[in-house]
C-alpha cells in the first residue's frame, strides 16, 4: 500500500523490500558483461592494431631510404676520389640512390653536395639527402594526410698516395728514427720517411729548419713540424723498405790500399778483346773441382782503355792476357750412395795490344782497384778505378785533408765496417751507371743486377752487425752522387754535399740530421726523384 504525504507518495515496507532483491538478482548476473568490455575497449584495440601497421610501414621506408642514401654517398665518394670531375660525383649518386629504391619514391629532388668534414680545410666528404611523402592507412584515415620521411648519409673520402723519399729511416720499432736537431738547414722537396711504428718516430729538437716537402710515418711525428711547411702523414701503413729486396754485390779480389811517392808511369791506350763465358764444373767431394762440358758464351767484344805501367811498352806490343773466374754456387747431387757436386763458373777472359802510350808524371797517392780491403782509410790523395770495392769488417775513413775521386764506384759494407766521412772539397764519389755496371772492366754485374742496384754508392750487407757511429761531414763542394744505403746503422749528417746527375739518398737504420748541417742540393734541377717507400690507396668511410 502506499500513502501520500504532502506531495509524495511513501512506497510500503513489502513493496520495497521486493524492489531491493530484484536489484539484487540483477546485481548478479554476467552473462551480458563481455560484450560490453568488448564494446568498450574496441575503439582502443582498433588504434593499436592500426598504429602498429602505420609504424612497420613507416619503418620499412625509413630502411630502404637509409640504405639507399648510404649507398648514394659511398657511390658518390669513391667517383670523388676516383678523379671523376665537375659535379659528375653527384651524378653517380644519384644513380646509386635510384637504383636501391623499390617501395619508395622521391617527393622532390635529391640533395648531393660536398661538405667538410673534421678539422679538414677542404671538403673532403659527399653528403647525401632526400625525403620521400606516402600515405599511411591509418594515420591517412584519421588526418587525411600524408607522412614525410626523410633520409641523410655523409661518406668521407680520401685520396690515396705512394710516397717517394730521399731521407729513409728503416728501422720498424725504434724511437727517434729521424732526428732533427741543433742548427742544421735542410730544405728540399724529395720527402722523408721513417718505417718505426713508434708514438715519437720523428723528432725534432733545437731551432733546426726542416722542410723537405712532406714527412710520412708508420708511427707518430713530433708535432713541431707541422708548421705550414711541410705535410704530415703520420700513422700511415703499407710503407716499406725500397731496397729491402737487393743483394749486394761482390768481388773477392784481395786489395790493400797504400799509398806510392809517385814517379815516372807508361799510360798506354790499349785495344782489348774479352770475352765471357760459362763453364760447368763437378766434383766427387766438394773440393777438387774438375771442368765437365763445353763453354757457354754469355758475351763478348772490343774496346779501348787506358792502361798505366811501371815499365816502358811498346806500339803493336801484345800485354798479358787476364783471367778471371767467379765461381758460380755449389750444388750437391745425389744418386744412390753417392754425393756430387755442380756448379757454373763465370769467366772473363781478355787480351790486350798497346795502340799508343806516353810517359807521364804520376803523382804521388794511392790509386786502388776493385776487390776486397781490410780497411779503407785514406791518408793520402786518392783515386780509385771504377768498379766494387768491399770493406771487410774496417772502415770507410776520409779525412778533410786528403783528397778522394770515385767515378763509377760502389762500396760493398760487411762484417760491422762503418762510415766516417770528414770530406773537403776534394771529394767526389759518383755510383756506377748502368752501362759502367754491366762492362766486364768495370761492376762485372748482370743486366738484372744493374737494373736493380742502379744509382748505389754506398751499400751495407744486411747481414752485417752494422755500425751506430757512421758520420758523413762534408762541406759545400764534397760531392756524394748516388745512394747511401746503410740498414743496419744509425748515420749522423753534420756537414752538407752536392750531386751531379741523379738524386741523393740517405736510407739507414737510424738518421740524425744535426750541428750545422745544410742540405739543400738533394736533386739536380731537372731530376725527379723516384724512390719509392709504398703508400695507400683511395679510401672512402661512412661518417653519418
């Protein structure tokens, strides 16, 4: 039952007691909830179905153009580098970005330029940009608009380098490979290397004045020396020893070098026939070689030379034939139980008839020939024939009082025989040319050896234990024409030198430039020096 109460109407006690268990039952029933959850949580799952499909689509394009833009700028780089000219670079880039693009095109015109990159004062990098607008479904569904994707790469380039040197320190690990110090003045454009991989390969000390054009290193350079200058090329690699693969020389004649008070000599010019040949030799113990089979021509000819004698000859007078033979390298043989041994011998053979002659006053000095010496100290004026002359275990020693001549010569360094060059201006040592190599009067060499040793005046036997004390102190008129190759030495310059027809080399173990040394005539004018010490090649890196 229900009673109104001013207005409003007061439900019974049974009537709302019913209306409450209804509620209740009500309360608890779950048969509808899922469809409700579903209802109100699928605007949410539709989103996030559809933002993952925008973001993969996305994803997909921002991959394909990165990868495309990288390889533009690699692609442009390497036609950079590779000499291409004008914007041909560029070009090539742009070929490269079209061609690695397959789901993606461009909304306007590729980017390429070139740009600085580091501390470099000139570009040396090619930048590579774009951006390509495509619709993605979902977001196009809800903004009605398009997305811009965009893509950027940078790759440097670097151009590669062979290095040529006529300063060469060889030795790979050592500290202080070059070293420039005190007062010395050396300006020259043929460059230096130092092989040492060590942090402090080159050092300068003191106020010395260094400017040979570029320094190229393995390890580090003292930073003294980028000064504006002067090129730096420190930390490099695939540098090496230009002359690591020569062999030197040879000849076993035994010499002394003395010195004569002069006199009356015969200077004849003499008409000689040599020739050279080949001859096998055997023997049944190593020892008692026996000739075995014909000989072998290798060459043969005619020349006139001139001849110095102690006692008169005569016009149409036949001198007496020489006879040389270097024996060739020992090979053993085996058959069975019996050993023997092979080899081929080189024989120069040669004969003479004075043409003419004169008496003539000879000074008084030493006048040494090819071979084999102790020692080779000059002590008096001295002038040599052309040809090898090896230092066994002595010394190389010129003193600044005595004079020394040396046309077409070659020292040959063995056993720990050094250098000590105090040279006026009366010294003058000149290397063998290719023909003075190859005459059998003259190096004796093989075209190969010649071709190979071409330019060499002073050469040490790597097997040598070498000398750290070896000194070359000229002054402006000692000339020193060739090169000093000294591998297992540290070689002091103090002094200066002059060259004549070809470039002046310094390759040692160790070289230090220092006292009042002034070395500014390493070429002639008109001669390029072509030493090499290796190099790099084009380089081209991704950058950003």
């Amino acid at each position: 039952m229900s009673v109104m109460f001013d207005g409003h109407f007061f439900i019974g006690g049974k009537m709302l007691n019913s209306f409450k268990r209804t509620m209740r039952r009500l309360a608890k029933q779950s048969s509808g909830n899922a469809a409700l959850l579903v209802a109100a949580g699928l605007p949410a799952l539709i989103g996030a179905a559809g933002l993952g499909v925008d973001t993969a689509q996305w994803y997909m394009w921002k991959r394909e153009m990165q990868y495309a833009a990288d390889q533009a700028a690699l692609a442009g780089a390497w036609a950079k580098v590779g000499g291409t000219t004008g914007d041909g670079y560029a070009t090539r880039a742009r070929q490269e970005l079209a061609a690695n693009l397959s789901q993606v095109t461009f909304s306007n015109t590729p980017t390429v330029t070139l740009a600085k990159w580091a501390d470099s004062i000139n570009d040396n990098s090619v930048v590579v940009s774009f951006s390509a607008t495509k619709r993605l479904p979902f977001s196009a569904f809800l903004t009605d608009k398009a997305v811009t994707v965009s893509a950027r790469s940078q790759a440097t380039f670097s151009q590669g380098r062979s290095f040529t040197s006529c300063l060469i320190a060889v030795d790979p690990d050592t500290r202080g490979a070059i070293v420039i110090g005190g007062n010395a003045y050396v300006v020259a454009g043929c460059g230096a290397a130092a092989l040492s991989t060590h942090e402090d390969s080159v050092i300068k000390n003191g106020g010395a004045v260094f400017e040979v054009g570029w320094i190229v290193s393995e390890g580090g350079i003292d930073d003294d020396f980028n000064d504006g200058h002067t090129e730096i090329y420190e930390h490099q690699s695939n540098l090496s020893d230009p002359f690591a693969n020569l062999t030197p020389p040879t000849n076993d004649t035994p010499r002394t070098l003395t010195c004569s008070n002069g006199g009356v000599k015969y200077v004849a010019q003499v008409a000689t026939n040599w020739k050279q040949y080949t001859q096998a030799m055997t023997s049944t113990n190593g020892n008692s070689w026996k000739t075995s089979g014909g000989e072998v021509f290798r060459s043969q000819g005619d020349q006139t030379k001139e001849v110095t004698y102690s006692t008169a000859v005569t016009v149409g007078q036949e001198v007496a034939s020489t006879r040389s033979v270097t024996e060739g390298v020992s090979v053993p043989v085996t058959s069975g139980n019996k050993t023997t041994y092979t080899r081929s011998d080189v024989v120069l053979y040669e004969t003479g008839v004075v043409q003419s002659f004169e008496n003539k006053t000879v000074p008084a000095g030493a006048y040494p020939k090819p071979g084999t010496y102790s020692d080779f100290t000059i002590s008096c004026n001295t002038t040599m024939d052309r040809g090898v002359y090896v230092i066994n275990g002595g010394m190389l020693a010129i003193n600044a009082q005595d004079a020394l001549i040396g046309n077409g010569v070659m020292f040959v360094l063995k056993n720990g025989a050094g250098i000590r060059i105090n040279g006026g201006s009366n010294v003058m040592l000149r290397a063998m040319s290719y023909d003075e190599m190859v005459d059998p009067a003259g190096g004796n060499m093989t075209a190969s050896q010649a071709t190979n040793l071409k330019d060499m005046l002073i050469f040490e036997d790597r097997n040598s234990s070498g000398d750290n004390n070896d000194k070359i102190n000229g002054n402006s008129g000692m000339v020193m024409d060739g090169t000093v190759y000294v591998p297992k030495s540290t070689l002091t310059f103090a002094g200066t030198t002059d060259v004549v027809t070809r470039c002046f080399v310094l390759a040692a173990g160790r070289i230090v430039i220092e006292g009042t040394a002034r070395m500014t005539r390493f070429c002639p004018t008109d001669v390029i020096n072509t030493v090499s010490v290796g190099g790099t090649g084009n380089t081209v890196k991704l950058v950003a």
